[in-house]
C-alpha cells in the first residue's frame, strides 16, 4: 500500500516521523510528496529540525497512484500546504475517491480550504476548533476521532493512539478494496 505523505518546510518533526514509522512497520510504503525534489526542513515546534528527502514533487504526484493520504502537522507546514492551490486540489482528490486521509495537529486547516470538512466530527490542535466549526464540522477534544475515511488528531502527545488508527483505518480501506475487486 502506496501511502502518501504531504508536507513542507515547517512540518512538525514527530508528526512526520511517528506516523511514516508506523506506516513502514504495518508493511505500507510511505511517500514524502512536496512541492519540490529535494529537501524540506521539519521543526520541533518552533526550533529547526532534521531534513527530509523528497519522494516526490507535487506536481508529478497522481492521487490515483495510491492508497491513503497523511498531512502531518505543524504551524508553518498547515499554513503553506493551505496555500497552495495544487495542494488543496491533491487532496481533495483523495476524498473524491473515497480513500483514507489522516490529519493531525494543524494539518485541518488544509481540509477547511479542500471543503472536505462540513458534516465531519473532527479533532485538530485546540486553536483550529473554530476555523473547524465556521466550516461546518463538529470539533471535539479527543485524542483521535474517525469518521468515515477521515481521522484527525490534536497533537504529538496523541501519536500513538493516531498511528494505531492510521493503520488499523487504512487496512480496514485495503481489506474493503480488494473484496470488490
């Protein structure tokens, strides 16, 4: 299972790493997609962390090339990816199809801007409960909530309960896919 991972410059470090662990261990391949080839600069909140070597450049990335989406967190990374138009399109192509995307921390402020989020109870960091609410989810204070092909998270503290759900959700898709096959 192809997965692919959305992120920039300012993307929260554990929020990136933890996740693509356990996607690695569950036996899925992640993908780091970005704007461009090369690196990009995660954070540990608001200092500079490691770098990450880009997958795949947004702009060659096709949704239909895989399984599941994850739009990790961060303040700076959130608001970047919201902003970019080809981003939004990329995933709200992944809704469009019905597959699995997991967002954690600031990642829902993409969401709002992909209109993927009006009738969906949601989890995010506690400062996007009302952009959430304006558009029309309901925000709840949970470590994880799933609904539908939609799981959100509020923060790193709540890694472990989201990486079990990322795989447990994206298998359950998996397993669905191949009975209608």
């Amino acid at each position: 299972m192809r997965v692919a991972v959305l992120a920039t410059d300012g993307v929260e470090q554990v929020e990136l790493d933890r996740p693509w662990q356990a996607l690695e261990e569950a036996g899925a391949e992640p993908e780091l997609v970005s704007f461009s080839t090369g690196t990009i600069t995660a954070y540990d909140h608001i200092d500079k962390g490691d770098r990450r070597t880009v997958d795949t450049d947004l702009g060659a990335a096709d949704p239909d090339d895989y399984a599941a989406l994850v739009l990790p967190g961060g303040v700076i990374n959130g608001d970047f990816v919201r902003a970019d138009a080809d981003a939004v399109t990329f995933v709200k192509a992944f809704f469009d199809a019905g597959k699995p995307v997991a967002a954690i921390c600031h990642a829902p402020w993409v969401l709002i801007e992909a209109g993927v989020v009006r009738g969906r109870r949601m989890t995010s960091w506690p400062s996007l409960q009302t952009d959430l609410r304006n558009a029309g989810a309901t925000w709840v204070d949970e470590e994880v909530v799933v609904d539908g092909n939609l799981i959100t998270s509020r923060k790193p503290d709540d890694l472990d309960a989201f990486g079990s759900a990322i795989v447990d959700e994206f298998a359950a898709s998996r397993d669905e896919e191949s009975a209608d096959a």
